[in-house]
C-alpha cells in the first residue's frame, strides 16, 4: 500500500476513525491489526517471517530482563545473531557467495557456492535494526516490555515499519503505554507533514526521476557533460526530497494518532562538513550505527588515533552494506569514512574561529555539498563501469543546451531553493497551518493534490528507500 497512492488515502482515515472511537484500552490492538493489515498489503507471503523476528525480539527481551545478571552477554550475543540471520540470509548471502566464488576462480578454483534465492521482504533492514536495539537496550538496563501485544505495535507500527525512521523503544513503547490523546494543533501538524511530504515526492522526487535522473543513469554517454552534471545535481535532490518525504508522511500520519516519532532530516545538504551531513541525513540510522557499531568498537576513547579512524570507516562502510549488499555501496561507505576521518583530522588541528567566518562557512557547505553530489554515483550507479561512464561523461563538453524538460528543470531550481531557504519560514507556516482549521486545510490538501496532477509524472513510482 504506497503512500501516495489512493489506497492509503483511504486506509489512514478509516484507521483513525475505528482508532479514536474505541476505548483506550482497545487502540493498541487496532493499531496492531491495521499494521499488520498494511503490511500484508504488500504480500501477504512477508508476514509470517517479521512476525517470527519481533516474537523472537519480545522473548529475548523478556528472557534478559531476568537473566542480566548470569549469562546475560551470553544470551544478549544469540539473541542477536538470531534476529540477524534472517536479514543476513536474505540480503547477503547471494552477495557473499558471489564474492567468494570470484575470490576462488582468481585463485584457480573452479567452485559456484550455492546461492539462496530469496525474494528482500519489504522493510526487513529496517524492523531487523529496531528489534536488535531493542534487545540491546534492555541488556544494558532498560525494561523489557511485557506485553506482547505492545512490543508487536510498537515494531509494526505502519507509518514507520516500511523505511522508517528507525525507532528505539524509548521513543515509542512509552507513548504505547500510555493514554495517548490529541493536543491542540496535531491534526494540523499531522496535515501539514503529510502535505509538504506529497509535494516532496509526487511533484519534485518523481519529476526529476523521470525526467532527468533516469535517462541520464541509464545511457551516460548519450548526454553531454553539463546534462550529466545536471542529472548529478538532480538525483542529489530527488533522493532526498524521495525518502524524507516518506518520512515526512510517516510523522504526520503518526501526529493523526497522537504518536511523535523522531525527525530523521535536518536539511542535510546545508552540511558544512562531512561528519555534519550524517548528523543531518537519516539521523536515526546514524545515530543506530553510533550507539551499536561506533561505540562498542571503542568510539574516540581508545588507546589510538588511527583506531578511531578506523572506527569511523567501519561505521560508515556499515551503513553503505546497510542500504544493498553491493561493492558499490562498499565504496560508497569506504569514501564517506574517509572523508569524516579527514573532518575529524582537520578539525584537530584547526583554529575552531574559522566555524565563525561566514566566507569559510560557505566554501565548506559547497565543498561538502559537491562531495555528496559526486560520492552519490557510487550511491546510484548499478556497477562501477556506469559510475565510471558517468563520471568521464561529466568532462565531455559540448556547446548544446540542456535537452531537459521545462518543467523538471523548474522544479529542480524551485527544489533547491526550498531546501536553502530558512528552515524558519517553513515552520512559520507549518505553525500557522497547524492552527488554520478544516476549511484551510482542504484547500490547501486540495490544491497539492491538483499541483501532484500536474506537475508529477503520471506514474506510480515506489520511494527509493522500500528497496533497502
């Protein structure tokens, strides 16, 4: 159930309305079944194996709560490895296979290693890392939910249970075992984030998709230099205005139910560093790589610099590997952790006024931001022969003007400077939206979805992130 489709602008407010006219005592199970209805939606083939990983996270979380003291890190470590195996299995082992068998036939082996053939279940990366923070958590203190009812919706929760945000239980288990009610200006808020996340998707992430990103990814050589170029800045733009517009809807459907769940962008291209832009881009599987691979790797406090380099790098190559099993993405996280390593260094050994320097801060924000632009080949390319044609083809100069669409060019200059402009005035209007009232709010719903009409592409394209 995408969405942006009409099948979901149906499923939400029939969800609402059985959600608010229960007592309290029954919305956690209509958020359950809802969830786990959604989430059928899609196949009804995926249910059986995330509703196997979250019992399996339930009862560990259950079985530590009592066992911290005696075999706890012994427990903890299956526990673990258990909810990894599925998505290891799944995601990676054709990947692994593959890998080794090439390694083999260098070495003069002639040996394929069977490969699983296992269709990615939707969402898998992300509910496999919220139930693994689970478990760790409550190993390192914190209550384990009893209830399996709750820690079911609190895992499946369908706004977020798709691609996120990544959810720790601190965040959403209290609000699922309490009176949740709506406060002043959360329908509004909800609206408003579902608005601003149509428009990210369905009039400027599916525009430059077709309009430009495809074609260009597509054949490379058939463009010139500066469509090239273009289509790098463009992708650059769509695959943010693609996944923090799922999560802007995400949020705002979750706002209808009176839930918060954490913002994962922060106006990620407005980076003055590389370190910042992870700071700022999908911030909670940032923050999910520090706290469970960064700092039990030892973080900044171990014995020496160059370990926490390498702390920083294996970190970062995690969340490459995280997105596709793929060299590609391997590479991907590899030049991310060099360049963090760099800021890092830099940072060490430089005057820390210069962060005050309005000149210096806006060189560093367009040197980070052309980093991300050029490292996002590695990002999109399906192999590096394509991410090399891509790259040479940005040196090839010619004298024609780009062969673009009006319309996608417009939007990718109208994109760009609602990104740049003061985050201010968007949450001024967010707040004067928020307490608009009903007759505001379907006009402007309305004429979003006519904009979506007339600008999109026609077409029902999925967001990018459902394929990780």
């Amino acid at each position: 159930m995408h969405f942006a489709s009409l099948d979901f602008l149906i499923f939400l407010p029939v969800t609402l309305l059985i959600y608010w006219a229960v007592s309290a005592r029954y919305r956690n199970s209509v958020l359950l079944v809802s969830s786990l209805a959604f989430y059928a939606s899609w196949r009804v083939s995926y249910l059986p194996l995330l509703l196997v990983v979250v019992l399996f996270a339930w009862l560990s979380g259950v079985i530590l709560q009592q066992s911290r003291t005696v075999g706890g890190k012994r427990w903890v470590t299956l526990s673990v490895l258990g909810l990894l195996i599925p998505l290891l299995v799944v995601k990676y082992q054709a990947w692994l296979a593959e890998t080794l068998s090439a390694a083999l036939a260098i070495l003069g082996l002639e040996y394929q290693i069977p490969q699983v053939d296992v269709e990615l279940p939707l969402g898998i990366s992300f509910f496999t890392f919220q139930v693994v923070a689970y478990v760790v958590d409550v190993y390192r203190g914190s209550e384990a939910e009893r209830s399996p009812i709750k820690f079911v919706t609190f895992v499946t929760f369908f706004p977020q249970l798709i691609a996120g945000p990544i959810v720790r239980s601190k965040d959403l288990l209290p609000q699922l075992n309490s009176s949740v009610w709506l406060k002043h200006g959360d329908i509004g808020t909800g609206l408003f984030k579902i608005g601003s996340g149509m428009v990210k998707k369905l009039i400027i992430a599916d525009t430059l998709k077709i309009g430009i990103v495809s074609p260009v990814f597509f054949d490379p050589a058939s463009f010139t230099g500066l469509e090239v170029l273009i289509a790098l800045y463009a992708y650059t733009l769509q695959i943010y205005c693609d996944f923090s517009g799922y999560t802007d809807i995400a949020l705002g459907s979750a706002k209808l139910f009176g839930i918060n769940l954490p913002e994962n962008f922060r106006r990620p291209y407005k980076s003055a560093s590389v370190a910042e832009f992870w700071r700022r881009w999908h911030i909670t599987l940032s923050d999910w790589v520090r706290d469970y691979v960064y700092f039990p790797l030892g973080g900044s406090r171990v014995s020496s610099e160059w370990k926490v380099y390498r702390n920083i790098i294996v970190t970062l190559v995690v969340i490459g590997l995280w997105h596709r099993a793929s060299w590609m993405l391997v590479a991907y996280g590899l030049l991310h952790g060099l360049a963090v390593s760099i800021n890092r260094w830099q940072r060490k050994r430089s005057d820390s006024n210069t962060n005050h320097n309005r000149f210096a801060l806006w060189w560093r924000v367009a040197l980070t931001f052309h980093f991300v632009v050029f490292a996002r080949i590695l990002f999109r390319s399906e192999n590096f022969v394509i991410a090399q044609e891509v790259l040479q083809a940005v040196g090839r100069q010619s004298l024609l003007l780009p062969r673009f669409s009006a319309t996608a060019m417009l939007i990718l200059f109208a994109g760009y400077a609602l990104h740049f402009s003061p985050r201010a005035w968007i949450d001024t209007l967010g707040e004067r939206f928020a307490v608009a009232g009903p007759g505001l709010w379907a006009v402007v719903l309305g004429v979003v979805g006519a904009l979506g009409m007339l600008f999109g592409s026609g077409q029902m394209l999925a967001f990018e992130y459902y394929q990780f």
